[in-house]
C-alpha cells in the first residue's frame, strides 16, 4: 500500500484513541503515505508527527459543507490504497463510500456502510477496549498484535514545560464537558488538602477550565498550586504529565492525554463506567470509582449535564482515599 487516509473527525479523546492505527500501519507498511483527516481544533495533537505524511483538517464550524464538498474532492482525487473510517456518521461514510479507494474499511453502524469495501461489528458495553475495537478494522492484512496510544511531544514542548518540572509535582485535570462526567468542585477541594505543602499541584485544561481552576487554586487547600489552564498545548500538556508523580483526571480526553505518553494516571469515573471501553492505558494507571453498586450507574454513554436521580452518588461517594493513596 502506497496511500492511506485515517478518519476520525470526533473529540479529542476519539482521535488520541485512533493513534494505535497510524502505529500500526506505520510498522506494517513503513513506506506508505499516512494521511488522517480530523476536524479543525486537533491538529496540533499531530504537530510534527513522524508517521503522517498530511493532515486533512475538516472546519465544521464555519462552513461545514462547503468544507466537506472540498474535502470531498480532495479524497476522491487522491485516489487513496486504504481509506480507514473509525466513525459511524453519515457525512464520514460519503467521504469513504466515494473515495474511490482500493480498500475502504469502516464499522457497521455506519449508515453507508453497505458500501464498504469491508465492514466490522462495533460492540460497546462488553469490555473491550475502545483501541481493540479500532484495531479491528485493520486486523486481517496485519496481525492480531495490540499497540497502544502514542503522541509525540517535540523537544520544544518539553523545554516549554521545563521550568516546572523541579521536585514533586502532580497534575490535576479537574474539568469536563459533561456535568456527570465531572469529579465535584468540592472533592477536588479535599484532594489538594491531602497534597503535601513542599509538593506543586499543576491544574490543566483549555481557556474555557480556567474559572473552575482558578477556584481550585484559590481555595487554599494546597499552598503550591498553578493554574496553567489555558497556557499549554495538548502536547505541552502531555510532555508535563509524563514526568509528574502522579496525574489525576475524569473520564475525559486528559486521561487519553496521559496515556499517550504513558504517564502514571488515576481516572476517576463518575457516571460512566470502564466497561465501556475507554479506560485509561498507562501501565501506571487505575481507576477510581464509587465501591457499591447503583441502579442508576451508567446513566448513559456520555454523561449528562445534571444528575437524573438528582443525589449524584456515582461521583460524591467516590472514597477519597482512592485518590489520596495516590499521592
């Protein structure tokens, strides 16, 4: 194979989590053109990436389809070996059905899928891994061998993290787009009581994060905490991470983050469940969660902006103690 596009135009956390392919490939067909098409945003997951030979990046808030319709050209005319779709949507399954590729591989739930070249079962809720479920689609002309996420902070990004790499440090991650997905304001407040004052709480998000950290810092739990949210890249973020004692997240793209460069990671999981296949993957890495049973536990895919039941027991009854053992 000489030419091959990866699509994954989702979040953050979905793009980090398709990485295994691009590793993958790369091992199997070293001399292939790797090219993988994501939306306007995540680009900079990629910057210097030594696998991918080019980014399609899709706008799809400003002028989504007229941005397709050149995407669109742009695909067919390059007339790829391998199309490899990791999304179930219908626009994603044009660009594949269309593309004019030799090969064009996607998941079931595709509604075009009737058009692949090869179609696999795409099964959430059984325990399978999110990365296994991916690796699938390219399983037949590779192996059955398992690779892991993996991004690539330059030298640039770890000398812009220096200055704050000096003695113990720990990372916190406090937010997420998702009220339910989201460990409490106030047990992220218990946590930094129990950080020791001669060790540095790192808080990191996006500019949107910034209020929530701001809090966090400013509660007085913990005398050595900088808020950085806003102020890193994605890789930067990755690059700071690595090298801290511990890293502490939600369910949410941070985790996938950590586990990009391996890095020792504890993930809270509040109302979703790992069961669903996105757990974290660093070899130094557990989940925390709620110790009893709840009816109401999962309360969907993704989390919810309120509470359905309303008491939120899946987060506020979270032990702290399986996060200050982590300390």
């Amino acid at each position: 194979m000489k030419k091959i596009l990866i699509i994954q135009t989702a979040s953050i956390g979905d793009v980090i989590l398709a990485t295994p392919i691009i590793e993958k490939l790369h091992h199997h067909f070293p001399e292939a053109d790797i090219d993988f098409l994501l939306k306007k945003g995540n680009e900079s997951l990629f910057r210097n990436h030594p696998f991918l030979h080019e980014l399609i990046i899709w706008d799809k808030k400003n002028g989504k389809y007229l941005n397709f319709d050149k995407i669109l050209h742009t695909v067919w005319f390059t007339h790829y070996d391998l199309v490899i779709n990791l999304q179930r949507f219908f626009l994603t399954g044009v660009m594949t059905a269309f593309s004019r590729a030799g090969m064009k591989i996607g998941f079931d739930k595709n509604p075009l899928s009737f058009l692949f070249t090869k179609k696999i079962p795409h099964h959430i809720g059984q325990g399978e891994h999110e990365v296994d479920r991916n690796l699938l689609l390219i399983k037949d002309f590779t192996d059955s061998s398992r690779f892991l996420p993996k991004l690539y902070p330059s030298p640039e990004d770890e000398q812009a993290v220096q200055s704050f790499q000096h003695g113990i440090y720990y990372t916190i991650s406090p937010a997420s787009l998702w009220f339910t997905k989201q460990y409490p304001v106030e047990k992220w407040k218990s946590l930094l009581i129990r950080i020791p004052n001669d060790r540095t709480v790192y808080l990191l998000g996006g500019q949107a994060d910034f209020i929530l950290c701001e809090e966090l810092k400013c509660s007085g739990g913990h005398l050595h905490t900088v808020n950085l949210a806003g102020r890193l890249t994605f890789l930067q973020s990755a690059a700071l991470m690595k090298e801290a004692r511990m890293n502490f997240t939600n369910d949410s793209a941070p985790m996938h983050l950590a586990s990009s460069v391996n890095a020792p990671l504890t993930a809270i999981f509040c109302s979703t469940v790992p069961r669903f296949g996105f757990g974290p993957l660093s070899e130094n890495s557990i989940i925390a969660e709620i110790q009893e049973r709840l009816a109401c536990r999962p309360c969907g895919l993704h989390g919810f902006q309120k509470c359905p039941e309303k008491h939120f027991k899946c987060a506020l009854e979270i032990p702290d103690e399986l996060l200050s053992n982590r300390l």
